[in-house]
C-alpha cells in the first residue's frame, strides 16, 4: 500500500453552506470532486499526527463509495484512526455523540439531509469540530478558500474496507474500526430520559407511529422504541435505509411525510406521531390530527423541561434562530432565563452551548436539540415528548392548547418556493431591502410596517459578526413578515417566507393557521411582487 499524490485542478464551486457542501450525486462523482473537496478539509484543519477521525453518513446513494475514498485520503494525511459506523451509517446527532464520547479530533459526515436521495439526487459532506458540532465559518471558509487553491491530494493505493463487520482493520498503518452505529447513541439517550415512565405509557395502551423515511433513522428508532421501550413492532414505518429513500423526500413536514400524515389524520389515529429526516436531525410531532410546529414544539419542551430526569433541574437558557417564531422567547420571560436569537444554522448554537449560556435551541425548520450533542437531534425530540406526555398523561391536543392559554399562541407558517431561478430570488430580495425606506409606516390592511432590516448577528461568546441573515418586515402589533434564500438546496435557489400574529384571545386558539395568517399571505405578495415575478401561484411546501 503506497500513498499516491495525484495532481489535480481547482473547483470554484466548493464553497460551504450552512451544512456543509451538497450537489448533485453526479457532481461529486465527477473526476477528482470529492477528492478536491476532502483534502481541502485536511488541509484547513491541519490535524496533528495520528489523529482520531469519526467518518458515517445516513445511507443515501453514493455514501459507501465516498467512504472508502475519505479512509484512504485520511490514511494518506496522517490520521492514526478512524471510527466508522457499521455499513457507512452514522445518524447526523449519532456522529455528534460519537466525537464527544471518544474525544476525537472531529468527524466527516456524509449527507444532504432532508433532500432526495437516489443516483440523479443530492449528495452532501460536511466537517464538525471536537465539539461535536459543524464547523464554524472560519473553518469553513478556509475549507473555501483552499478548495480554490488545491493543486494535489494523497491517497493510499490500496483494497477497500470492509464496512459491514464490527472490529479494527489496519490502512496503511491507520486504525480502522467499525462501530456499532446505534449503541453509543441508545446509550446516550437511555442516560437523558425516563425510559420507565415511557415504557409504562407505551404498555398502557398509548399507541405511536414513527416514520423513518427509509432513511437513517430506522435502525436506531427500532432499536429504542420497539427494542427498549416495548412499541409495537409495526410503531416505527419505512424503517430500511435505501440508497433513494424508497423514492420519497425525506423531509419530515406535512407535504412530504404523507404515510404518517395519513394515518394521524384518519379515523382510528394513533395517540402519538412522529418522522425524521434523512439523517435524523430533524423532526415533526404530530397529536390525532394535530399537528405541532416546530416553534411550538421548541417552546413546550422548554416549559416542561424539569419533567424530563437530564433538565430536572433547570435549564440555563434557550436559544431559536431568527425565523423561529417567539413562542420560546414568552417562556424563556416567565422562567426568568435568557433567550438567544441567532441567524439560521446549528453552529451558531454550538457556542452558546459550550459557554454555558443554553440548554435547549431549536429552529423551525423542524430541528430541535440540547446540549447533549452539538447538532439538532430528531429522535431526542421525539423521546422527549413521549417523557413529558409519560408524566402529563395528557393528549398531545390539549397539551398545546393549554400552552396556549397560558402562554397566548404565535401563529405561525412557513412557505417554501423551492427551485427558483436564482436571478429571481435574488433580484426579490434586494426588491424589499431597497424598498425598506418607503415601506416603514405604510399601512397594509390591518398591519402597520414599524421598521424594517436586514437581520444581523454578533456571537456573544467570539464576537464573530454575521451580516444579510433575513430580511424583516416588523409591524407594530409585533407580527412580522421574513424573508430568507435557504441555503440547503442543490437547483437553483428556495425562497422561504415566515408570516407570523401572536393572538393571545383563546376564542381565535383554534383556527387554522393559514386562515388566521390570510391577510399576511396578501401582504408579503403586495411587498415582493412574488407571482408576478416567479409565475408561482403557491408555494411549494407550506408547514
């Protein structure tokens, strides 16, 4: 086994999002493209010699291909050891555990998340820190900066791993041990949680379904739900991690989880439901034909956090990026702890979190977490509610609008138009800035406009400054319009818009949130000229 510098030439189109690099599954097969990419992690981070690595993916096509270059590339660099999880599998918080557990130097994750998956898919890559969480933007944009610049990469000449077996195998003089994809995270979960109250709740009749999404998920909520908490075999659906997953999105919101939708909606529902994502960052909590948002969700996890035994105690503090709506800000006020508003992405709270100053943090784009890991964790939420309706004993319905009562209810939608000409997002986007000077005290129906901007943020712990994070169009009754480009598509660009009313008047709890939110639909079109520009007549997801 040799190492082998092979000469190669720059991509220009290697630049890091909010969760790393994703692209077509074809682009990155492409000659030398994962290669470039990968050394260009190598050589941003500069690891020291001998090295430990944590390497998975959530299963999608192209994972094992790319992990027997990332093992060779890193035997090539330097690293004494790699940690990968059986069959290339590694849950996205699982991988986060996994780093902190064992202390190494970070981790490779291979995923596009919540985007499809399949040969003509998304293929995503992306490094976290010791922390266990993404990579900060320093890092990243040095990762850019040497992607623009690389000119050779190493790799070892040698067999592929087998990664089906659980043991240690030698490459080239680095250790490669297989792991167990889903025991340390069990573990990790089973030290959070009251898993006796659950399992009693469960045997008394309380029924569940938990979506996987043929992503990665299954294996680890079959694991907990069914092996350890005593579910039904049949709780947990589309449980086999595919390559395509089974040809579905595997997004978990009420468009694209259509089977869990459709059985919480229908006449014999379950009490409680549940999906993830592809790699099981994300989560959806459903009631019998309820549906809670993940704003919502964020904000009664954190209300009834001293019912779950890991925050029995208290919790330091709360953090939600900008879009998400307030509802955890009303209850951040009356617990009398600190709520941080941070711009869209999981590393943001990453420092606040090894500082001390949160607990729990969310956005709502359905990622909730905890200190526990440095990502957003699907099936932690959804063991943290099972904990909290265990105690409560309450449908999942009258939860929430009791939450409400007490706390009033931020009405709250998100609209995605995805796959727009980027020259047309874009140029809708600079439309409202340039408009902010004309639009402040102008009157739309019922709403006034008080101020407008251009969401900016300082990290209260490195001082960092991140500029043009969403634009806002604030009201003086404290609703608001936002717009933002997401950043995790792979085609053209996603527009998404967040409309939000804080109604505190319980006779108007129990209206539909788009019916409630109708005149603020009208509104955001009345500021962007959004049909006439896009030709879309509706959004192409609405949560």
């Amino acid at each position: 086994m040799s190492i082998q510098t092979i000469s190669t030439k720059p991509f220009q189109d290697q630049k890091p999002g909010t969760s790393g690099l994703r692209k077509r599954v074809t682009v990155f097969q492409a000659a030398h493209y994962l290669e470039n990419f990968v050394q260009s992690i190598f050589d941003a981070i500069a690891a020291p010699a001998g090295a430990t690595l944590v390497v998975g993916g959530d299963g999608r096509y192209y994972n094992r291909e790319a992990i027997q270059v990332i093992l060779k590339m890193a035997a090539a660099n330097g690293f004494g050891k790699v940690l990968v999880g059986q069959d290339g599998i590694l849950s996205t918080p699982a991988a986060s555990c996994v780093i902190r557990k064992y202390q190494t130097y970070g981790g490779i994750i291979l995923s596009a998340s919540h985007n499809p998956g399949g040969p003509e898919g998304d293929f995503g890559i992306k490094y976290n820190t010791a922390n266990g969480g993404p990579a900060p933007e320093k890092v990243t944009e040095g990762i850019f900066a040497r992607s623009k610049s690389i000119s050779a990469y190493k790799i070892v000449d040698a067999a592929d791993v087998a990664l089906d077996v659980l043991g240690t195998t030698e490459l080239a003089g680095m250790q490669v041990q297989v792991i167990d994809a889903v025991a340390d995270y069990a573990e990790l979960m089973e030290s959070l949680f009251d898993f006796a109250a659950i399992r009693q709740l469960l045997a008394s009749g309380f029924r569940i379904r938990f979506d996987a999404m043929h992503a990665v998920t299954g294996p680890y909520a079959r694991a907990i739900l069914v092996d350890k908490l005593g579910a039904e075999a049949d709780a947990v659906l589309n449980a086999t991690p595919l390559p395509d997953f089974g040809g579905g999105h595997p997004d978990p919101n009420l468009t694209y989880a259509h089977d869990l939708v459709e059985i919480m909606y229908g006449a014999d529902a379950p009490d409680f439901g549940a999906a993830s994502d592809g790699d099981g960052d994300r989560n959806m909590i459903l009631g019998q034909r309820f549906f809670v948002t993940p704003s919502d969700s964020l904000a009664l996890m954190a209300a009834n956090a001293r019912l779950v035994p890991a925050y029995a105690k208290g919790i330091a503090g709360v953090a939600r990026s900008m879009p998400t709506s307030a509802a955890v800000d009303r209850v951040a006020e009356e617990l009398d702890i600190p709520c941080y508003e941070t711009p869209t992405g999981w590393k943001f709270f990453g420092n606040l979190m090894d500082a001390g100053k949160v607990t729990l943090c969310g956005e709502e784009s359905f990622g909730t977490g905890s200190d526990h890991v440095r990502e957003k964790d699907g099936l932690w939420a959804v063991l943290f509610w099972l904990n909290i309706l265990a105690i409560k004993r309450q449908p999942v319905e009258t939860l929430v609008k009791r939450h409400w009562a007490q706390f009033g209810r931020n009405v709250y939608s998100r609209h995605d138009y995805e796959e727009l000409p980027s020259d047309v997002a874009n140029a809708l986007i600079t439309h409202v800035r340039d408009s902010f000077t004309t639009l402040v005290g102008q009157r739309f129906g019922n709403y006034e406009v008080k101020t407008c901007d251009d969401f900016s943020y300082t990290d209260p712990v490195d001082g960092s400054v991140s500029h043009k994070q969403g634009v806002r169009i604030l009201f003086v009754d404290g609703s608001r319009i936002v717009f933002r480009l997401s950043g995790t598509g792979t085609e053209g660009a996603t527009l998404r818009i967040y409309l939000e009313a804080y109604e505190t008047d319980r006779t108007k709890h129990d209206l539909d949130a788009q019916d409630a939110l109708a005149e603020m639909i009208t509104i955001a079109d009345q500021i962007t000229g959004l049909k006439q520009r896009t030709g879309r007549e509706q959004p192409t997801v609405i949560t």
